[in-house]
C-alpha cells in the first residue's frame, strides 16, 4: 500500500510531506509542469511527455476545482511522481468530497460511488454546472489508447476503477469494482516508456 493510499484512507489527514504535498492550484499545476520537462530529461520523448503532464493536470486541477470548500480536513493534493526503470508511477489523491458528492450536486438521485465513477468516466457530466465542463476524465481514459502500455487505477469513497492497456469507455461499468473505502480520491498510473 503507498503512503497516498493510507493518507486517504485514514480518519483523521495530516499534511503531508513537502515533497508529495500541493497545498494549491498554483503550487500543483507548478509541479506538474517541472514533471513534463523532467521526463523529457530522462528520455521520455516530447509528445509522450506533453500526454502524461496532460492526464496528470487533469488529476491534479480535479482536486482543487471539486472540492473548495469542501475538503475533510487537510486541503489541496498529493503528487509525487517515481521512475521505476524503464516506467513511471504517478499517484495523485486528496482528502475531498469524492465523486459521488461532487456529481450530486447535479444529479441528485446518485445512490452509490460504483455509479459516480462509471458516469464520471463516461459521460460529460460535472460537479461544477452551470459550467460547461466535464470531459476531463473521459480525456484521462482516452489517452490510455494512446499510451497502451498503462495501467490506472482511481478510487473514490468505496468504488474503484481499474484498467490496463485500452479501455472500452462505452462499457465502463466491466471496471469498477467496490472497495475499501476512502476520503476523496486517490489516482495511480503506472506508464511504461517505449523503448525506440
């Protein structure tokens, strides 16, 4: 288990070391920008690169833009990003409201996580209406196809999603799975870099 993973899963959240903790947007969007420049540095080519700072934006500003207002106790996000050979772990997690809270507030008759993930990842629907938002994790997925050698996996309350290689986003609800649960979401992307 990642010190993310038990940072989101218990009652009472304490901050974070400095070198995994984004107590703002700013700080957050700061660090992934130094993440895409980094891997370009270790061999990760430009248009890979680019992808991943992409998706892991996504996570990141997902934490901040859902949950203002609306932290469990400790604010803002966890980043931290590892080489592992010739791949990369990126976990992203925060101690928020979660999927299912987040998406009541536009669809009030929500009854489970299972079902706010799978319209999350599948539909464009979005905590922040009137806004005209929510494409982002359909994004996130769709990359997958394009960076067929990932696995990811995104946990909200006591639902998790689970994929490896391309995913059918039109028959999402195959990977979602019930879990232990946890305080806000929690994202881990394991990327394989290709080699030339």
């Amino acid at each position: 288990m990642t010190s993310a993973l038990q940072w989101v899963q218990a009652v009472q959240g304490i901050t974070p070391a400095a070198d995994v903790y984004c107590q703002t947007r700013d700080s957050a969007q700061a660090r992934v920008e130094k993440f895409g420049i980094e891997l370009q540095k270790v061999g990760w080519d430009q248009d890979r690169s680019a992808l991943l700072a992409a998706i892991t934006g996504e996570l990141t500003g997902n934490c901040f833009d859902h949950n203002i207002g609306m932290w469990h106790d400790i604010s803002g996000c966890w980043f931290e990003y590892t080489q592992e050979g010739t791949g990369l772990l990126v976990i992203v997690a925060d101690r928020g409201q979660g999927v299912l809270e987040s998406l009541k507030r536009v669809q009030p008759d929500l009854e489970s996580h299972e079902k706010a993930l799978a319209l999350a990842f599948s539909r464009q629907l979005s905590g922040r209406a009137p806004e005209k938002r929510g494409n982002g994790l359909k994004f996130v997925l769709k990359s997958f196809n394009i960076l067929p050698k990932v696995s990811f996996l995104f946990r909200s309350g006591d639902a998790a999603l689970s994929v490896e290689g391309k995913v059918d986003v039109g028959s999402i609800e195959k990977y979602i799975t019930e879990g232990e649960e946890i305080r806000g979401t929690y994202a881990e992307i394991h990327f394989l870099k290709m080699i030339q």
